[in-house]
C-alpha cells in the first residue's frame, strides 16, 4: 500500500469527486499521463510503431474527452469573462 501525504490525497478527492470518478482511477490517469512525457523514463527516441502511435493517440483522446467532461466552475460567458 502507498501512503500518500494529506495534500496529495485531498487533491486527488477533490478531482475524483469533481469528476465523478473513484480516487484510484484518478491517480492511475495522473500516473498514465505522465508516462506521455519524453524522458519520464529516461527514454530518448519515441517508438514509432502503428501500435505505439494508437496508443499515444488514445491517450490523447481520453485527456481530451476528461477536459471536456469537466464541470463549468464559472457560469459567465467567455465574453463576460474577457471583459472582467
């Protein structure tokens, strides 16, 4: 079992709750998404493989679908907001 310090499990409840999500699941992405950064694991050349590609492309696709499934935290419109 990991223990994870007091900051870093509130912050991951209050994203899990935000989404909808269980707690693991949304450090399990955090985790996923960070293997995406180049040299995370000392890896230099990116695999160019179709598979791989798939791969990073799903990745993609799932942060994207997140984004967009997130909740709206201020009910203004974008012009509203610009002009604030």
């Amino acid at each position: 079992m990991i223990e994870l310090s007091e900051n870093t499990e509130a912050i991951a409840r209050q994203l899990a709750a935000a989404k909808g999500i269980p707690v693991d699941e949304v450090v399990r992405m955090a985790l996923q998404s960070s293997v995406l950064v180049p040299d995370f694991l000392g890896n230099k050349q990116r695999d160019s493989s179709p598979e791989a590609i798939a791969s990073r492309r799903a990745c993609i696709d799932q942060i994207r679908h997140d984004i967009a499934s997130m909740p709206i935290l201020d009910p203004r419109s974008p012009q509203e907001i610009m002009d604030d």
